[in-house]
C-alpha cells in the first residue's frame, strides 16, 4: 500500500513538473559548463531536448561547449559548432521577446539565426575575440487551437512543420556560430503582423525553397512579430474553409495588422461566381472587413508576378485581372495596397531573362540530396528571391507609412526593384534540411 502511495506522489510530482514547463513563460539560459550566473539554468552540451524537460538541442544537434575560465558568468564560455544546431524551447501560444547574447572570449564569432520554419530572425552578427553582444528580437509560436472545440485543419505536410510544434526552435548557423546567453520572455504588448497567403508567402521549410513571409521577421526590431498564417496551395476561399481567418481574428487584436495576398491558386477556380471580379474580390473585402471589426489594420498585397518573359526581354502578366483586382478592392475600401505584383516585375526585368532563374528555384541536377533531375520553378523562390521580396514589402510599408515603419531596424536604407543585392555579395546559409518535392500551388 505504502508502495502504492509512493508511486502515486511520485506520478503526481512529475505530472506537476510537466506542466510548469508546459505554462513556462519566461526563461533564462547560460550556456557552457563554466560558472553559472545567477538566476539562470545552465545549459551543457549534453543537454538534448526532452518534453519532460522542456529544452534543449534538437534535431540531432552536435555542439560544443568552449571553456574560457572566465570571472564573468554569462561573458566567458560559450556554445558552438561547425554545424548548424537547434536549441528549442517549450512554450505556449504567443509573442515573446528573445535575447541572445553572441560572442567567444578566444576568437572571432559569425552568426545567423533563424527560428521555427527557417524564418530569419538575425543576419549574419559579428564578434571579435573577447567581445559580446546580446541582441532582441521579438518572436510568435502559433497553435491549432482555436477554442476548446475547433482548430484549425492542417494539410499533411503541415503536421511535421516547426512551425506548427509545440515549442520555439532556434537554429544557429554561419561560419563561426556562437552563443553565451539566452533569456525569453512572453510579451502582450508587441504589434502583431498576421500573414494571410500561398506558397510565396508562407516559411517553407526546406532548403532551397522560401517565401517573402519569412525573410521580414529579419527587418524589425523587437516590438514587432510576424505571425506567419500562410500555406502553399490556398486560396482567399480555403484559407477561410480550413478555419485560417477564423483563428487569426479570435487572437488579433486593435492595432495588430493583417497582410493578406493571394491570387496565384484562386486563379484555377471555375466556378460560376468564380474569378477575379466575383469570389475572389468579395473574399478579399470579407478578409478587410473583418479585420477592421476587430480594430486591426488590413493591407492588400498584389500576388508576385510569375517569370513569364516574352521575347523583348519583357515580364508577361499571367495572373489575369487578379492584380487589378486586388487594387481595386484596396480602394474601394480605403486600406492601404502593397503592389508587389508590380515591383516583383520590375525586379525580375532588372535581372533580365537568365539572371532571373537566379531568384527562383531553378538548379542543375544533383545540386541537392535525391535531386536527379533539375529544378525549373517559376512561381516558387529560393531565398535570394524570397529576400529581395521582402525588401520590396518593407518599402511597401514605408510608401504606405504605415506605423509598422517605426519598429525597421535602423539599417534599412530605400530600395528600388530595379536595383536589387548583387547575387554576388549576397549569402545565405543554408539549412540542414531539403527536399525536391515543389510546394503545393503555382
């Protein structure tokens, strides 16, 4: 009976202690075996992720703990790799501010951090020997959950994607990748940009596909966070049919601001009320309307033109009247419009014909695992491509002048479509997963 009792209390104390991580909101880590600063876990090399213990590396993540004998506890040893690694986090639903101290008291550090679904958060931070910097971002871990009984109803792919996990999911990467420090801390207060839209919108996952939705968390400074709503394949029609709008408008709230830019898929609907002047342009005034009963501030986005190039060196419209639709939805409703469509045309005549394929997935054979055969997408985007949309949309904010424009990061300078990054002097480091499987939509 005593034995019994026992093992009760002790299912019920782990019971407890699961759920503490689980409701977790705010944690601090110091990474490396040396002397702990105080108020904070100590993470160890050796520490891999566990549910019941709430953090962790991931993904089979080897790294290393660099042990400098240093005074100060939070400045002097450090973790790193030669690898990309993932340290994740268990925690609910909401916005949190993340801050992350880099740096290696022997030797120079690099670092690139992109979080959940291959969203890039930081680029490319730099450190000399000795020195450390701590940098914030602001970040959204989105659930399901809509209310007790609805959720929201996920494509397949959808069930194995970090962004939708139950946890926040870091990945360090660069030439030398380094980190000392972390704390997180759930916020209320931060503005919240929703994105609603396809396959160019949405955080791809895998190498070497990517989206405009998941270069732009990059461009802001903490007090802003990109909750990323979109998936490839949908419409305005199953966007709102997988329940998509539904749990976006049961979490924004007044001053929060919903994107919405779609197109591409809704022009395969051949349905009588279909097309761009019916279906679509009711569904987008819906999407406006309800977001502005909600106090929120909606924003059409024109869809990013195909590469469709004509003979002149001319990039062909192929998405019909959906554009100009979009433009007009945008009007007759007063809310501000982000012509993607016509800035991403003159960014691909800017590359002109061949250079082009060079934003797009476009590759030989064998340039990736399982790939036997070449790439040729003209829809979907690599992350040069994906990058220089996202430039395009932070210079849609600023014509617009949006108060979103206020949280830039200082460093943001004007950009022109017509004058992109040199391929050349751009550089991105790729993610340790991949596939040749081409996301749902065109």
């Amino acid at each position: 009976m005593r034995k019994t009792m026992l093992q009760c209390f002790a299912f019920l104390v782990l019971l407890t202690v699961r759920s503490s991580i689980a409701e977790a909101q705010n944690f601090k880590f110091d990474f490396g075996n040396g002397k702990l600063a105080k108020g904070f876990t100590q993470v160890l090399s050796t520490d891999i992720y566990t549910t019941s213990k709430g953090f962790g590396f991931d993904f089979g993540s080897t790294v290393t703990s660099i042990e400098t004998k240093s005074k100060d506890a939070l400045n002097g040893d450090c973790i790193t790799s030669q690898k990309p690694f993932y340290f994740s986090v268990n925690v609910p639903e909401g916005n949190y501010n993340v801050s992350i101290t880099f740096g290696n008291l022997n030797v120079a550090t690099a670092t690139t951090v992109k979080a959940e679904s291959r969203r890039l958060m930081l680029e490319n931070i730099l450190t000399k020997p000795g020195e450390f910097v701590t940098k914030t971002f602001t970040i959204n871990r989105k659930d399901r959950q809509i209310t007790a009984s609805q959720k929201i109803s996920l494509k397949e792919r959808e069930l194995t994607k970090l962004d939708w996990d139950d946890k926040l999911s870091f990945e360090f990467t660069n030439t030398k990748p380094a980190i000392t420090a972390m704390e997180i801390s759930k916020v209320t207060d931060a503005v919240t940009v929703y994105l609603a839209g396809n396959s160019t919108v949405v955080n791809q996952d895998d190498e070497p596909w990517a989206a405009w939705g998941q270069m732009i968390p990059n461009f802001f400074k903490a007090g802003v966070s990109i909750a990323n709503h979109a998936e490839s394949g949908l419409t305005l029609g199953s966007f709102l049919g997988s329940k998509r709008l539904e749990k976006v408008l049961s979490i924004i709230k007044p001053g929060d601001y919903l994107f919405i830019e779609f197109g591409h898929n809704d022009q395969k609907e051949k349905g009588s009320n279909d097309g761009a002047w019916k279906s679509y342009t009711e569904r987008l005034k819906l999407f406006i309307s309800e977001a502005k009963k909600k106090g929120a501030i909606p924003v059409v986005v024109t869809s990013t033109a195909r590469r469709n190039f004509d003979s002149t060196g001319k990039n062909v419209n192929s998405l019909g009247d959906y554009p100009a639709a979009a433009r007009k939805a945008a009007a007759d409703e007063g809310v501000a419009l982000i012509d993607l469509n016509a800035m991403s045309t003159a960014l691909y005549e800017a590359l002109g014909p061949n250079e082009s394929k060079k934003a797009f997935v476009h590759y030989p054979a064998n340039s990736y695992p399982g790939q036997d055969k070449p790439l040729a997408d003209n829809t979907h985007f690599n992350p040069y491509g994906a990058y220089q949309l996202a430039k395009c949309i932070v210079e849609g904010i600023k014509q617009n002048r949006l108060g979103l424009a206020n949280y830039l990061v200082d460093t943001i300078t004007t950009f022109n479509p017509s004058k992109p990054d040199a391929l050349a002097t751009w550089h991105w480091y790729e993610s340790p997963k991949s596939t040749v499987v081409k996301p749902s939509g065109n």
